[in-house]
C-alpha cells in the first residue's frame, strides 16, 4: 500500500486556517486506515486521541484511524484546531475504492476457481500435486489456461 500512500501525499488539498505552527498531514496507510502524522516536536493536536477508533502509531506523532471515519475527523478537526490539514485529495479514494472493488471480486473469482477444481480434476489427482503444483493449476485455470509455467526441470509440471 506504499504507492498510495506515496500518491496520497503527492497533491496536498492544505485547508489554511489562521497562521498556525502546525500542519497535520493525512495520508493512506493501508486499504481500511490512513493516518495523521505532525512535526515530532509539536504538540499533541487537540482531542486527536479523542476520535473515533484512533490509536497511537509508534512514533509519539503518528495517529492511525480506520478509513472509514475521514470524512467525520477531517470536518471535527476543521472545527476544532487552527491547525494546516494537508488532506488527502478526493481522487484517492476513488482508487482506494476500485482497488477494494477489484480485489473483492478477485478473492471471490479465486474461491470460485477452487470449487470449480474440486469438481473438474479428480480428487485423487488433486490429492496428490504438491502446494506448488497445486498453485501452478490454480492460476492456470484462473488465468483461463493462459498462463506460461516457467517451473524448473523435475518439478513436475507434466502432472498436470
């Protein structure tokens, strides 16, 4: 998730309040948390600890959030501080939103495809591939057989 973190920041949305010696930055820290991060010397935010589902991060001025509550702290903080927020721009949940759409509907085609394994390859043949080998079938048959198997001599790739 580094990349949208790194793609977050990329183009601030900074909401300028009064001159103010502190900016809290927001960036995506993983597809369900983003976090709040301000100069390690400066002082706590006001009621940062106080938000719905906050944690401390390791470093004294790092605030993890769940994802689903920025839209509710950036509007209390907005409230609440004289603080810069460097927000994260809208288009990144956009993406954040298709990537978590794509790998809903990945994990789903996944848990398909072993199904449908189970039903077409015999169990027996099934029982026998190693965890690679099974691996191996299992992206051949999600790739729609299109998939070239690049696996060392001897590890038996015609098995299957």
């Amino acid at each position: 998730m580094g990349a949208l973190a790194a793609v977050s920041s990329g183009f601030d949305q900074t909401t300028r309040r009064t001159p103010s010696a502190l900016t809290i930055t927001f960036s995506i820290q993983d597809y369900n948390e983003f976090i709040a991060t301000y100069p390690a010397n400066s002082p706590c935010p006001p009621k940062l600890s106080g938000y719905p589902g906050a944690k401390c991060g390791k470093e004294r001025n790092i605030w993890n959030f769940p994802l689903v509550n920025y839209s509710l702290i950036i509007n209390q903080l907005k409230q609440d501080t004289t603080a810069a927020l460097n927000e994260i721009p809208a288009w990144v949940f956009t993406v954040v939103e298709k990537i978590n759409e794509i790998a809903k509907n990945f994990k789903n085609k996944e848990i398909s495809i072993d199904r449908l394994m189970r039903r077409r390859i015999p169990r027996q043949l099934l029982d026998t591939l190693m965890k690679f080998q099974y691996n191996g079938v299992r992206q051949a048959v999600l790739m729609n057989g299109r998939l070239l198997l690049g696996d060392e001599m001897g590890l038996g790739k015609t098995s299957f």
